[in-house]
C-alpha cells in the first residue's frame, strides 16, 4: 500500500479525532461527514471532535487467528470499547493478560505501532488500549 | 409486479475442490438448474451471479461475462452480472433476479452464487473475508471477522447467560444434518466436547462454532409464475424477497445482541407473503457463526431474546422436529463457498418443498424461510418460498 492511505487517517488514528453534529450533538467516531440521524441538515455542518481516549469494555476476544500483518501479535486481545462522549471503538486492548481482562473494565487509549506493511513497507501507528490503572484502583 | 417462481434449481457438492476452477463450479451448477428446468442455455434472458471476492480469491473479476462465457452464452450476448453483498452475495443476487422477472423486464433468469476460496492459503482467506467488515476502522486495528463474530457471542453470554455448552448444541445440530446430506462439506457427526475443546479461534468461538472455508456453487432458474406450469410440474413460488442494510461496524450499532437489519427485512418478508414464524415449516439460518443462527432465529421470530438456545436444547431444531432448522447442514456443516450460500440455501428449500431431500426430508413442507447475511449482520436478506 502506498503511504496516503494511512496519511489521510493520521489526525483520527493518532489523535483520536472524530466528529460531532451541531444539529444534534452526537459525537461519531471514526469521522463522519454526514450524521445518520440528521442527513442533509448536517451536510457540511460537522465538527472536529477530540475524544478523551477514556472508555470501559463492551465486549472483547482473544484472537488466535490473524489477518494478515498479525502473525507476531498472537494470541492478541481485541475489544469494543465504549466512551464517555459516546462512540464505540474497535481496538486491541495491550500491556495485560488476557485472563484479567473483562466486560466493564475501564481502560485508556495509547498511542502504538499497529501493523506494518511486510519488511519495506512503512510502519503504521494508531491506538490501543491499556488497564486505565488509577480507575480501577478507585 | 408479478409473482416469480423458480422451476428449476442445482447446486455443487460443497467442500475443497481442488480438481474445480471458478468457472467450472459455476458452470456446473448453472447446467444442473438448467437441466432441471427443462429448458435450454439459449432459453436464459439474464444472469445475475452471487459472488464475494474472486477479484481477491483467484485474481478474477468480470465475473458474470466470464460464468455467461463458459456457459456457452457469448454468443446470445445477454446481459450477465456479478452481484455483491459480501456473505450475502448469493441472495443478493436472487433478489436481483426476482426484482427482474417481477418487474417485468425479463422472464427467464438465471441466478447463480459462486466461490472459490481453496486456491490461497488460510491466513489471507482469513484477510480476505474480513473485507466484509470495515477494513479501515475494525480490520485495521487487527480484528478478523471471527473476532467480531466472537465479540457478538461473549456480549449476548453476558447479556443472557448463555453458556459455551449451550452455544455448541448449533453446530453439533448442523453435522447431525449435514451427515444426511451427500452434497455436504461435512458429512460427520460430532458431540458438544468435539464444539468446546476444538482449537480456539477467537475466543469464545472454536473452530467448530465458525462455518468451513468451502468451494462450491448453486443455481436456480426463475419465471413468472403465470407460465412457471409450462417448465415443471412442481414451481415453487418466491412469496418474498426482502433486503435490510445497517451500520457496516458492529461498534456503530446499539446492541451487539440483535440485528435490526434482520428484524426489519423479516417483518418486511412476513408481511409480503403474508405469513407468520407459525406458518414456516423449515429454515434456512445464516450460521457463519453459531452466534449469528442464535440472533437470527431470535429476531425473526422464532425464539424470544435470549432463549433461542431453548429450542435446540428441547430438540425442536432436528429435522423431524417442531422447527426443522438448516436441514442442509447449514453453513456450518454444509459449506460456505460465501456468494454460492444464499443461493444454495434455496436450493435446499427447494428440495425439500418438492419433497426430494431424501434423508433430511422435512415432512409435509410446504413453506420455508432462507435467510443470508452479509458482514457482522450488517445486511440480512430473506427469502419465503412456497408451494404452488
Ligand atoms: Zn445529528
């Protein structure tokens, strides 16, 4: 793959920037640039919209066979993690066992390598998830 | 719109066909209905033809030309296309085909499904298959398709209780048919130990609880039901072909534990064939996943949420049972060649409306329900068949 199709994705990966509808405010993520509840009243309308990479577990796997550009990742853990400000996201959930992991457990975004694309091919980062330590200690 | 029957209906063995290229599965099943319709290659208007990813299987596209080509129809020059609705491919393209012969545009149609997945290795089939999720925003991130079929089943055993045991009764249910059925991928019954201690795929989900890579491919000829008496004795009428679509990533949807795309295409079906679950006597479920089969008996109807996992446990599910549930085998134990399973779901139905399921017969079928989905459940396309 050549380096803009990951380029073009940089500010939502890295920096967890989604979009918001000022007509009804609901926060999307990844980006939209129409709000499915409010179709052409929104067009043109969205908003830039931060997330705060905070989030507790909907759902998780552990997965044990990969797609492609996983194979030294497995066994890895992979979750739905909904936020705060409303999205759920799709992400590996890193730096714990799997054993440990469970449904409503409150984690936090990092920023990590996630694939790369063979040996030459360049590296692409986003996020994942870890144990958001200081809630689970409250 | 005028009511469309099929009159005629074929299918491949499922499984690995190492001897078999694309085409010539596709061809074979393409014959078959044909043959069983009576009529000829010449007689066919248009072809609508199921199929996933041959661009990304076998490097093949210009799918629909190359199945007309081989098919002997270059030269009637009829138009013929290639259908895609990822999983669903198959019964994508049957509602094409019925769209066109209800519309009154043309009366003789061929739909076809096919896929050839053996010709690559697990790991990029693997990849391959998970394109029927969002590639940037789910895959990207490192889930497979199964992952997100296992994030489905950890949440509902969350939400319900349900346990691995229960969820295993659906694939020991589909080998116990698909031992029935000659055309099976899997002809070899197993038990619940065989479902929980097979290899792990993605937790919860076994090898066991997730539908085989197959090749194969299945073929029905459509008429309008008026003339459908002049080519069979026994046409069986589409009563109705519905199609729902929702957000393609399971994390846009509210609920992980039910698919409104499936519960408003079947209300939809429902209503046009004017039927209830009650008067259904078999099904055809989309069990890519036991979780999926689960969903989708739940919100068409058949079980309430959280209990579907009853019905297979009081036994209602076998073929001689109260609700004979994919008496082909299903995708589990069948075949899932991804554009051909819609179609041959049908063409079970078919078979066993006419009576000729040999074995797995149901008896007295008279209705029955086929129910394709594409992606995580993300588009669910029903079909009702019926006597006429
Ligand atoms: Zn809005």
């Amino acid at each position: 793959m050549v380096v803009p199709r990951f380029w073009r994705e940089r500010r939502h990966r890295y920096s967890l920037i989604g979009t918001r509808c000022p007509v009804c405010g609901t926060v999307y993520f990844p980006p939209r640039n129409v709000c499915p509840k409010c179709g052409r009243k929104s067009l043109g309308k969205m908003e830039e919209f931060q997330l705060s990479g905070k989030g507790k577990i909907y759902s998780y796997t552990i997965v044990h066979q990969n797609v492609l550009g996983y194979k030294y990742q497995k066994p890895y853990i992979m979750a739905i993690i909904e936020t705060p400000e409303g999205p759920k996201i799709t992400a590996q959930i890193v730096d714990i066992e799997p054993e440990e992991v469970h449904i409503g457990m409150p984690v936090r975004a990092v920023f990590r390598r996630i694939t790369e694309d063979g040996k030459a091919g360049i590296i692409q980062y986003g996020y994942k998830f870890v144990p958001d330590w200081e809630e689970l200690e409250k | 719109m005028r009511d469309v029957a099929i009159i005629g209906a074929g299918e491949t063995k499922y499984g690995e066909h190492w001897d078999k290229s694309l085409r010539d599965l596709a061809v074979e099943a393409g014959l078959k209905a044909l043959e069983d319709a009576g009529i000829y290659a010449e007689d066919i208007q248009a072809i609508f033809g199921g199929n996933m990813s041959a661009g990304s299987f076998v490097g093949q596209d210009h799918v629909g030309a190359l199945m007309a080509d081989f098919a002997g129809l270059a030269e009637t020059m009829i138009p013929a296309m290639r259908i895609e609705s990822a999983c669903a491919s198959g019964a994508a393209a049957l509602h094409a085909g019925y769209m066109a012969v209800a519309s009154g545009l043309y009366d003789i149609v061929l739909v076809g499904g096919v896929e050839k997945m053996t010709d690559l290795p697990g790991d990029m089939v693997t990849d391959i298959l998970a394109g029927a999720a969002d590639r940037e925003w789910e895959v990207f991130f490192g889930a497979t398709f199964p992952a997100l079929g296992a994030m489905m089943a950890r949440r509902y055993m969350y939400e319900f209780g349900m346990t691995r045991e229960q969820m295993a009764l659906f694939p020991v249910i589909a080998h116990k048919h698909g031992a029935l059925n000659p055309d099976a991928h899997f002809q070899r019954e197993i038990t619940v130990d065989t479902v929980l201690n097979s290899a792990m795929v993605a937790d919860p989900l076994t090898i066991m609880n997730c539908s085989p890579v197959s090749d194969g491919a299945a073929a029905v000829v459509l008429a309008p039901a008026e003339i459908a008496r002049k080519y069979t004795d026994s046409p069986i009428k589409i009563s109705a072909s519905t199609f729902a679509n929702e957000y393609i990533s399971l994390h846009s949807r509210e609920s992980l534990v039910r698919s409104v795309s499936t519960i408003e295409a079947g209300k939809k079906a429902y209503k046009m064939a004017k039927k209830e679950p009650k008067d259904i006597d078999l099904v055809e479920i989309h069990d890519a996943f036991s979780i999926i089969a689960i969903i989708g008996l739940e919100d068409l109807g058949f079980a309430k949420k959280g209990e579907a996992h009853k019905l297979a446990e009081e036994g209602q599910l076998y073929y001689d049972g109260d609700l004979p549930y994919n008496p082909s085998g299903g995708l589990k134990a069948k075949g899932h060649p991804v554009g051909a399973t819609g179609v041959g779901q049908v063409v079970e139905i078919v078979k066993q409306l006419r009576n000729e399921a040999g074995k797995r017969q149901v008896e007295d079928a008279k209705v029955g329900l086929a129910h394709n989905v594409g992606g995580t459940m993300t588009s669910s396309i029903i079909h009702i068949l019926e006597v006429m």
